[in-house]
C-alpha cells in the first residue's frame, strides 16, 4: 500500500442516543466503531435536556481509548485528519472564557418555548427565504431566548460579557481542540433560525426579531475548514457538520439526483432535485460549503421515529424489542393505525399535534410496535409528497433501516425502489468524505457502495387506505393540511 492507501479518517459522531467514535480508510471502508450511550431526561411538558458535561465525558473517554490501547493495536494506517458530525438544534450555553456549562442541553426535540413564536412580528421578515426554516420551536432561537430568560447563569455570565450559547457542535469544539476557538459550521449554524443562508451570517432582523445579542454566538465557518487540532491526537479536524447533512455525503458517487432517507432518533429525507419553486413547508438545507461553495438540499424531516420507540418503550416495555420485531412485521401485515405526534409534528404540518395515541385500545404488544413503525412510514411518505416530483429511487440508511419489513412497507407506499447498503453508518462516513476534500485523498474512489438489499414495490392497497386514515386524523388535528 503506499502512504494516501494507509491513510485514516476519524470521525467524532455525537447523536441524541450516543457518542461514537469511527475510522475510515482512504477507501472509505470502516475500519472500527466504538460507542458509548448517553441519557436524556424527559421531563414535563414536553421537555428534553442532556447533560454536556456527559456528552463531552462520552467522547473524551472513547477518544482516550485510541490513543492508548486502541492505538497500539491498529496496523491498518495512520490518522491524518478528523472530523465532528453532531445533533442539530440541541443548545447549551457556556463560559466562553473557562468554558464551564451554564445550563443542560436543550434537546432538538424540546418546545418549552414554543409559544414565543406567536409574539414573533412576522409582516417584514421572510423566515423561510432568511434560514431555509419554517418558524418552529423546534430549532434554536427559541431556546436561546428562554435560557436568557430563565436561567440566572446565563444572565450572570452575559453580564460579565462571559455568555456563549449555541449548538452543541461549537461548545465540543471549544473543549475538543488545542485552540478552543468559540466556532459553528453553517449547517448547524442554519439549524439556530437565526442564520441567513444566503448571506451565511447571522441575521440581524432574526436576532432583533428574538431579542439576541449577537456578541454571545460564535463566529461562523464553513463545513470544510481547518477548525483546529484535536486535544488527544494532535491531528487537524478539518470538516464539522450536522449529522443528517453529513449522511447526505455518504455515497456521493451514487448519481444525481439523488434523495436519502436517514432513520435515527428522528428520521429525514433529504433530494437533490431541482425544486422550481419555494416549498414553505419543507426545509432548505445547506449541505457543504467551503470557501466559494455552496451546496443546498430539499429536506423534510420527522421528529418521532427512534424518539416513538422510546416513548413506547417507556409504556410498553419489551426487553427484546429488536430481536422480535423483524417477525412481528412480517406476522403483522395490517395494525391498526398510530397517531405519532411523538417529540411534536414536523414537516409538513409544523405543530404539536396533540398527544400521541392508538386508534384501537385493544391491541397487543407486537401490533402496537407494528403500528408505531408504520406510523414513521406515513410521516416520511407526507413529507416525500410536498416534492415536487416523485423520485423512482430512494436509499436508506440510519439504525431502523435495518428492518426489512419497515423498507418493504415504504417501498409499497411510495411506489419507489429503495435500497439498503451494507454500510449504515452513514453519518459517520459521510462525514469523513468531508473531511477529506481538504487533502488530495479520494475518498471514494476505489471502493463503491456495495448494495445489501432492494427493496421493489408491491401491490399494498391496505396500508394505503391505513396512511389515508393516519392523514385525516392529523388534519383534524393540525387544520393546515
């Protein structure tokens, strides 16, 4: 092998579940995988908080064990670079100075402040053309303006000139890298709904709309940038993006256009194809950027998908669920339907939706997870309706596309081929790519996706009929379909 073959690309993979550290070759074939799991409290009224110090112990402790042991064992190459892929719309503040947590993270999926956007004057700001958002609660800026409301650590650290609040990605990098830079990439940036995409700078009409003092946000750079050297490594982290933007990159040798559908914690289906017109309902996301370029996509996206599990899991516990349920979707053909307003609606209703619930009280265990699971099937297939065309081709990727029965579902509803690749970690190396259009390695060059299974469609005219009810339940509830 000679030295660009040998070359390592290591990832710091930070998702609402867990931290993960990945290496990749040159080639783009994974090398290891590590984890460890992080915990979120779910308190009341639709409340979500982590705690930062966890999170960045979690990395720390899985970065600590490359570079002793881990290390000594690897005879595959060298690292030559490193990158970070986070959680989007998670927020913390913090001492901009010692860089001491003031406050829990506010999860993505939280809306404590929801109601604020009603006092919001709308008459002169175009949000959507402004950020690519719909005003929702769930990005940023909401929560930026209640931690400055509630919370007496942040007001004391504003005081003194001391406050930084921000997404996640940047209170890492403070702690990751030698040069503790107070930074944000654009992708997560745009996620704030305080950010302009067009101009790629904070917006001052948003920031005076919310009330928020641009000195206690950091400074914005793009995706691909030599953000510093990481603390333990002392290598380059030269790409920082959001996770699901990152899993855009995944396969970038597949042919365009192109729409991905990643299934976490939440699940979100992202297309390249040319929209010809503005669509308010969906989202506009920047996907790269470096110096001169730019690089958007159409994204729709759904809060409850690994986040229904969960809640479920909390009612109906079940110590095997992911052993049992690629049986129970294939002895389960017709569940009864789920109203999943888990973690609040996203695209395209943009509303809490009221509480989550069975249609049907009587139904067993295995017919309620069935029905969840359909339930992320119709969310994703709302959202794949607002595209202006229908794409023939979807690929798939996140933990619960794992589930055979799931893909075959959407397949038959979408009336689309959608396949699987072996490799599902598609955050994580989509994030490598990135971090290697700095270098001259090619990145994907040798090794192509290598498909594990297509998924074509089959007459189902029962889920169809069950995705209509699922519909006209939630335009009862939501009145904006």
């Amino acid at each position: 092998m000679d030295q660009s073959q040998q070359a390592l690309t290591l990832v710091i993979d930070q998702g609402s579940h867990a931290s993960r550290i990945a290496l990749f070759t040159a080639q783009g074939e994974l090398v290891s995988l590590t984890s460890e799991d992080i915990s979120t409290q779910s308190l009341p009224q639709g409340r979500y908080e982590q705690d930062a110090c966890e999170i960045l112990r979690s990395i720390t402790n899985l970065l600590h064990a490359y570079s002793t042991e881990r290390m000594n064992q690897l005879q595959t190459g060298r690292i030559i670079n490193c990158c970070l892929c986070t959680q989007r719309s998670s927020i913390v503040a913090w001492n901009r100075q010692t860089g001491e947590p003031l406050s829990p993270v506010i999860s993505w999926r939280d809306l404590r402040n929801q109601s604020l956007l009603n006092e919001i004057d709308r008459s002169d700001l175009d949000i959507h053309r402004i950020t690519g958002l719909p005003l929702s609660g769930h990005y940023s800026a909401s929560k930026i303006r209640w931690l400055l409301d509630n919370n007496p650590n942040v007001k004391a650290a504003q005081a003194k000139q001391q406050l930084c609040i921000a997404p996640l990605a940047s209170f890492l990098l403070f702690h990751l890298l030698q040069e503790k830079p107070c930074l944000l990439d654009h992708t997560n940036a745009q996620r704030s709904q305080l950010f302009d995409i067009n101009s790629l700078c904070w917006s001052e009409d948003l920031l005076q709309a919310f009330k928020i003092n641009r000195s206690i946000l950091p400074e914005t750079r793009p995706v691909i940038y030599p953000y510093g050297n990481l603390n333990s490594l002392n290598i380059p982290l030269t790409a920082v993006c959001g996770d699901q933007n990152a899993a855009w990159h995944a396969y970038p040798s597949l042919q365009a256009p192109k729409a991905l559908i990643n299934i976490g914690t939440g699940a979100f289906i992202m297309s390249s194809a040319s929209e010809k017109k503005q669509r308010p309902l969906l989202l506009r996301s920047i996907i790269n950027s470096r110096d001169s370029f730019l690089e958007y996509a159409t994204e729709g996206t759904v809060n409850g998908a690994g986040a229904a599990i969960s809640w479920a899991q909390e009612r109906f516990p079940c110590e095997d669920l992911f052993q049992q349920l690629p049986d129970w979707l294939e002895q389960i053909p017709c569940p009864d339907v789920f109203i999943n307003t888990v973690s609040g609606l996203g695209s395209p209703w943009w509303c809490s939706g009221g509480e989550a619930e069975f249609l049907e009280e009587n139904m067993t265990l295995a017919e309620r997870y069935v029905a969840i699971i359909e339930s992320i099937i119709f969310l994703l297939y709302k959202n794949i309706q607002q595209l202006e065309s229908m794409p023939a081709i979807f690929f798939i990727s996140g933990g619960l596309s794992l589930l055979d029965g799931l893909c075959q579902r959407l397949a038959d509803l979408t009336n689309a081929k959608i396949i699987r690749f072996h490799e599902t970690q598609s955050s994580a190396r989509g994030c490598a790519f990135l971090a290697n259009q700095s270098t001259e390695t090619d990145f994907h060059e040798i090794n192509s996706p290598q498909i594990d299974k297509e998924f074509i469609p089959q007459e189902n005219s029962l889920i169809s009929k069950r995705y209509e009810q699922f519909v006209g339940e939630l335009r009862k509830r939501c009145y904006n379909d």
